[in-house]
C-alpha cells in the first residue's frame, strides 16, 4: 500500500475511490471519471460522482481493542441499475462490501496505480436509502460500516477442544507413550480429588524466575491434578494430569501446599478424541502422593524445571512473546488482522514475556488476550483498512519513535484550535509498584517491580526491584507522591515487569495534552502513531515531538489531533 513521502503529496489533489462488490461484479467510483491502470497495464475504469468523503481514523485507549463500528455516510448512482427494483427483487445491496480509498494527481496527472492506492476504510453497506422521486433510479444513500467480527469462543475450547474437563480424559486410547498408563490397569475412576475440573491450558517459561532478591528463585506456578493410582504396580504410583496438550518441556518440580516436593519427567498420552494430554508419574515412596491421596485438600503444584510449556505456534520454540501470543490468538478469533503491521511489531512486542496457566473454562479468548495481554503493551489497536493493527504510543519507555516530519507552525499547517489538557492531577501516577510472578501453592506475587522517584537509601534489593525514574521526579515536584500497584497474573519476567512499571509512569505521570491542527491536503503521508516534530511558539512549542492520534479529512484540508509529549527532559525550557 502507498502512503508515500513528503516529495509525492507536493501539488496534488485527492482524487476519492469507491469499490463496492455488488451482485457478483465490482462496482467502481470516483470523485471524477478515470482510468486507473495496474502493473501489467491493465485498465480500471471509475464512474464519476462520488463526492468528497469526509473520513475520521483515530488511536483508541492503550491496549484497548475497539471492535465498535466506525461509518461513513454515502451516496452515489449506479449506472443502468434500478436500486428500488433490484432490492424488491431481493437484490438485497445491504451487506455489500465496500472500500474506500483515494488516488494522487499531480500536474494533471494521476500518480498513483491501482494497485498502490491506499485504502483507508472498508466494510460492508448497511441502512440504504433509495427511490427518490427526484433523483435516477440509480441513485442510493448508505453507510459503511467497519465493524470487526470477533469471536466469543472461549479460550480453552480454542487450544485444548471441547473435551476440557478431567471427566473427559478417556484412557480407552491404547497410544501411550508412557507404558505403565493403561486403561487395562484401572487407572481411571480411582481418585475423585479433581474430578470435573477444567484441564489447565499451561504457556511461557516457567522455570528460574528472577526474584526481587536478584536471584532465581523456584516457585510453583501451575497445578497439577490426581487422575488416576496404580495400586498393583510396584511404589503404587499416582499419576498427575499437568497440561492439556503437549509441551517442550521434558521434567517439572513439584510442590505441595504442605510443604512436600518431588521432581518428575513429563510423560504424554493420547485420549480417545486423540488430543494429547502431558502428565506426571511419582512413586508412593514420595511424600507428595501420600498426602494427596489421603486428603483431598492437599493440592500439587508445578514448576516447570526446562523447556517451556507451549510450543510456539507461530514462530519457533516456546510461545512466550507478547507479539506472538496477540497474533496467535487474534487469527483465532477473526481474519480481519493486518498481518504486515502486527509482523512489523512482533520483534519488539515479544521483549513483553508471559506465562502462566488458564483453567477457567468460562472465559473467551478475547477477554482474557484484552485483560491479561494487550492492557499492559505500549500499544494502540485500531481498526485499519485491512483489520486489527497495532499502532506503537509514543510515551513508553522502550523505543525512541523518530520524527517523520519537522514543521513550523503557519498557514499549511496552522493550529485550529486550543492546547486541552485531557486529564486531571487525579489521573496522575508516579510512583509505580508492579507485583508478579504468583506463587501457586500461596496465592500471593512473590516479587515486585518499582519505579519511582528515587532507589531506596540502603535497601536490601537489588536494582532489579527499584528503579528510579527522572519523570517520576518532575511529577512527584508538580503534584506529591501518588502511587498506583497493578498486580499481573500472567509475568514471570523481571525485565517486562520493569518494562511495564515504566510504561505506565511514561504515560501516567504527566497529564496528556492534544492540539489539533488544520492540515494542507500535501501532508496526507501523515497516518496515525507518526510523530511530528512542531514549533509554535504561541503556544510554547520549539522542536517539540507530538504523536497524531486523529486525522480527518474534511472541507479539501486534514484536520490532525496530536498528543504533545510531556517529557519536560526532552526540551529546553522551564517546568
């Protein structure tokens, strides 16, 4: 697709496209009769008439998916058609779909191919309106809409199947990996501990988590689950179902709520559905599995000792990465996903690890992906032209987003309006306390994150607890202390617990401020996340970065909202 540089929108106009898939043909619009020509020379011709469109794009909260429909009001004829007869004959042009894009002309003369043409909106044709008695039969008004379908399937059923429950893991499967795991041996309907529970979906590295002491520490993450006991086998060994499919990893330690341990290899059968379930083996010469089988109270829990628990289904190795896991799971739950764009962030996205483990059988995966995944990334997700994309915010801490225009206040791109201060000293956070790495057998964080003002004065921690911010300090100045603790179920990582505390004081420590700007049509290669390098000096702006977070086109002119970043480190001037 063409955006193009600052070079190629020099004395031009825009010139509107209009594509719309009606009764097995493409039907095709413009603001003005054309020919648009492909690489191979072949010929797209447009029909005239289409008005100028007026089209909003905007950055939605970070981390927040919107799958809300955005609209587009058009109205435009369809040549020797007659849209009221067509629609009492069931040619029905709701549901149609539609985009929207636009071409270049320069000196005359169109500079874009058809291929090359940005779309900037498409979706389906909703609401017509037709048979105006003073309009050709041709003639129709309707809205498009972008809305993205997401489905509401839950995330168990998504990776393990519909057989998620221990009742479920039929052992009439004679594919065993594990010879001593037989059907024949009775090991089913023995232990009635955990019966009916969800079969747990395990992710990430598990293993030599890095505590707050700055060493690694092992902790018990994940359960483990009864399902069966030999009683005729020698040591009588009890068999521990530890995840719902198969893992990298080969051997795990186990913990019990009373204090006991055990390590184990891991072992994988098939059950009768062929879904392959990974489980434990520990002899009753162990601690663990006398006191389980002797109170169902007692509870097991894991921690895996090498490898990672779900192979990376996207990429190589273990799914941890934030950008594999968002991509994993969003392309199972629509196919509107931009592809290229979510590509493009994977490398800096998966410097975000998590893990851990989901046996709620009720959540879907798009909630659990918003509350557990997308909340914590430096991301905006929009609704592109070709789906969900992710779009970089320009205050977190991790990467320096580079101007791609440098632009001095005046008539091509003059100021429309007023500097807003879209929160309150009330929305501040500047001392920012992360809790991670849940330990299982307590349920409680074993370690903590903190980013603020100032690293402790003879504390005990290391600086992998205590990180001391300079924006921290200029808040702190303007407003007091004002803490914030955010507690993450699914982070095992100091370093994205670190990467996360700043983030968050980044983008929470100042007050956000936007202004918007009326925008010369020559500045169309601008999109949404660009950051531009302003002076306005009535307003106290000199080189100052912003980060357009809306842009529309209205009236032959963009109108462009900018973030103002509130990095008073970054300029010269006083705070």
């Amino acid at each position: 697709m063409f955006y193009g540089s600052r070079t190629d929108w020099e004395d031009v106009d825009i010139i509107w496209t209009l594509e719309i898939e009606y009764l097995g043909e493409e039907y095709r619009f413009a603001t003005i009769t054309l020919d648009l020509e492909d690489d191979d020379g072949k010929s797209y011709p447009y029909v005239g008439g289409l008005e100028d469109v007026e089209v909003s794009q905007s950055l939605k909260q970070v981390g927040d998916i919107s799958i809300e429909a955005d609209s587009i009001s058009i109205a435009i004829t369809f040549p020797d058609r007659n849209i009221a007869q067509d629609q009492m004959n069931g040619k029905f042009i709701e549901g149609s779909k539609a985009k929207i894009g636009y071409v270049l002309v320069q000196n005359g003369q169109i500079i874009t191919e058809y291929g090359n043409r940005p779309i900037i909106f498409q979706g389906i044709i909703t609401t017509p309106v037709y048979g105006h008695p003073e309009q050709e039969t041709g003639y129709v008004e309707f809205s498009i809409e972008n809305e993205v379908f997401i489905s509401s399937q839950g995330l168990l059923a998504t990776v393990i199947g519909e057989n998620m429950y221990i009742e479920d893991v039929s052992c009439s499967n004679a594919l065993y990996v594990e010879p001593d795991f037989t059907y024949e041996r009775g090991l089913v309907e023995v232990q009635d501990i955990h019966r009916g529970k969800a079969i747990p979906w395990v992710f990430g590295e598990l293993h030599g988590v890095e505590h707050s002491s700055g060493l690694d520490a092992s902790i018990p993450i994940t359960p483990a689950y009864v399902i069966a006991f030999d009683s005729t086998a020698a040591n009588n060994p009890v068999f521990f179902l530890v995840a719902g499919h198969v893992t990298n990893a080969s051997s795990v330690n186990l913990f019990s709520n009373t204090g006991e341990t055990d390590s184990s290899n891991i072992f994988t059968f098939v059950n009768i559905d062929n879904r392959v379930y990974t489980y434990v083996k520990i002899l009753d010469t162990s601690s663990i599995p006398l006191s389980v089988s002797a109170n169902s109270d007692r509870q097991v829990w894991v921690e895996w000792d090498d490898g990672g628990a779900y192979p990376n289904p996207v990429g190589t190795g273990n799914l941890s990465g934030a950008g594999d896991i968002c991509l994993w799971l969003l392309s199972e739950l629509t196919d509107d996903i931009d592809y290229e764009a979510w590509n493009s962030l994977r490398p800096y996205l998966n410097q975000y690890e998590f893990a851990g483990y989901v046996n709620d059988d009720k959540i879907t995966v798009f909630q659990w992906l918003q509350k557990n995944i997308l909340a914590h990334l430096p991301i905006h997700v929009v609704n592109g032209p070709y789906g969900l994309k992710p779009v970089m915010d320009m205050a977190q801490s991790g990467i320096d987003l580079s101007p791609r225009l440098s632009i001095i206040e005046g008539p091509d791109f003059q100021r429309f309006g007023p500097v807003t201060t879209e929160n309150t000293p009330e929305d501040v956070s500047n001392v920012i306390t992360v809790r991670y790495a849940r330990n299982g057998v307590v349920d409680d964080f074993t370690t903590f994150v903190q980013v603020s003002n100032v690293i402790p004065a003879g504390g005990t921690l290391s600086s992998t607890a205590y990180i001391a911010h300079p924006k921290s300090m200029i808040s702190i100045q303007r407003y007091g202390k004002k803490k914030k603790v955010i507690e993450l179920d699914y982070c095992y990582s100091n370093l994205t617990a670190q990467r996360i505390a700043q983030d968050i004081l980044e983008r929470e420590a100042l007050p956000t401020r936007t202004v918007q700007y009326s925008v010369s049509i020559r500045y169309g290669y601008l999109v949404l996340g660009d950051i531009v390098e302003i002076t306005d000096s009535d307003i106290g702006l000199n080189n100052h970065r912003c980060q357009i977070i809306q842009k529309v086109f209205s009236g032959g002119r963009w109108l462009i909202d900018m973030k103002i970043d509130e990095n008073p480190n970054r300029y010269e001037r006083n705070v």
